[in-house]
C-alpha cells in the first residue's frame, strides 16, 4: 500500500491541544503513516514570532513526546532561511521517493490566501493539499482559487490512490483553543492549565517566555 505522510506546518508559538488534536484525529481518519509537526522558522505570511524558533521546536518536541504517531521534523529551522512550503515539500519527495503520498495540512483560512504563496503553483507537483475547515471561513464562490479548487478536488481515496496533484477538504471538529489566547493569558499572569500540554506548559514558566513570571 502507498506510504501517506502528512506535513502539519505552524509556528507552534506555542503548541497546544487545539494542534494536537487536530493532528491525531487527522492520523485516524485518513490513517497516515507519519504526521511530521514542522515548525516555521522565518514565517512569511505573519509577523515574526516572539520567541526563537528553537525554543518552540522543543515544545513540540516535548509535547508529543509520548505519541507514536506524531513526529518532530525540523528542517525549517536547519534550512536557516525563511520557512517556504515548497521547499519542504521539494526536500520530502526526494527524500521519500516518488511512489509516496505527501499531504500539506492546512486550515480553510490559509488555503483562501494560496495564491500568495511562495511558488504556489508547485505545490501539487509535488503533493497534495489537505484543507480542513474552519467556523467562519467559506469557499469563494467563483475566482482563482474556486476555480483552481474545482479543477483539483477530490475525495480523501485520493490519497491513497496517488502521490501528488489533489486538494482534499476534511470536515475534522477543532478544539477552539488559539496561540494568541495561550500568550494573553500567561502575560497576564493567568493560568494556561488544560490548554495545552503540561509539559509545554511548565517549560513556558521555567523560561519565562510570554511574559511568564
């Protein structure tokens, strides 16, 4: 059976339940063989992130510590440059071969910003795109993207069936938990308990980032 990697990209500022969730129920519904959990180094489409992208790396790493399932992958941040999808994807598929089905993970709100993207349209030569949607977010009814989307879509068999070229859109519930919310919360002092893992959470005060004291 064709081999199914997921990459499941963020600038984990920090990691949370909301993340996690979300990647393990992608794992069981669509049955990949790997989640790779890669951090951004130099995000390009948000503002820099507040702490270093080593310090967040380590919470993810810490967070999945305990799952077989989910994968730390830092080749962003080994790439020293801004953080460009393709280039990940480019680097996987040479990596894992060309029989292999590569899916990028992506939220309904990212994927409506897709032709701002980096080398976008390379994108499928090399993968596929997983879109999970998101409360509040809708598909144009017509443009660029909903005719690019119509062109591409297929049903998530496609995964299994080839190694690059579809978008799948995944109706999976989100845990309603927000990194900005996580941030807001321990500047002020307050407690960030059942947010995000405890682990991640302790190291959070340890170092005092976010303002944690």
């Amino acid at each position: 059976m064709r081999r199914k990697i997921a990459v499941f990209g963020g600038t984990f500022n920090p990691i949370h339940h909301g993340h996690l969730r979300l990647a393990l129920d992608l794992v069981q519904q669509v049955g990949f063989d790997q989640m790779r959990m890669v951090p951004c180094h130099i995000p390009m489409h948000r503002e820099d992130p507040s702490v270093a992208s080593r310090r967040r790396a380590r919470m993810v790493e810490l967070a999945i510590a305990d799952s077989p399932t989910l994968t730390l992958d830092t080749r962003e941040l080994e790439r020293g440059s801004a953080s460009y999808s393709v280039d990940t994807l480019a680097e996987l598929r040479a990596e894992q071969g060309e029989d292999a089905s590569i899916a990028l993970i992506m939220g309904l709100d990212a994927y409506q910003g897709l032709m701002r993207w980096h080398r976008w349209d390379e994108l499928l030569q090399l993968g596929h795109l997983v879109v999970v949607d998101r409360p509040g977010y809708q598909m144009p009814a017509s443009g660029e993207l909903a005719q690019f989307d119509c062109e591409h879509r297929a049903a998530v068999k496609v995964l299994d069936q080839a190694s690059a070229g579809f978008v799948v859109h995944l109706d999976i519930r989100a845990l309603d938990i927000s990194a900005t919310e996580i941030r807001n919360l321990t500047a002020q002092g307050l407690s960030t308990r059942y947010l995000l893992p405890e682990t991640v959470r302790r190291y959070i005060a340890e170092r005092g980032l976010y303002g944690a004291g």
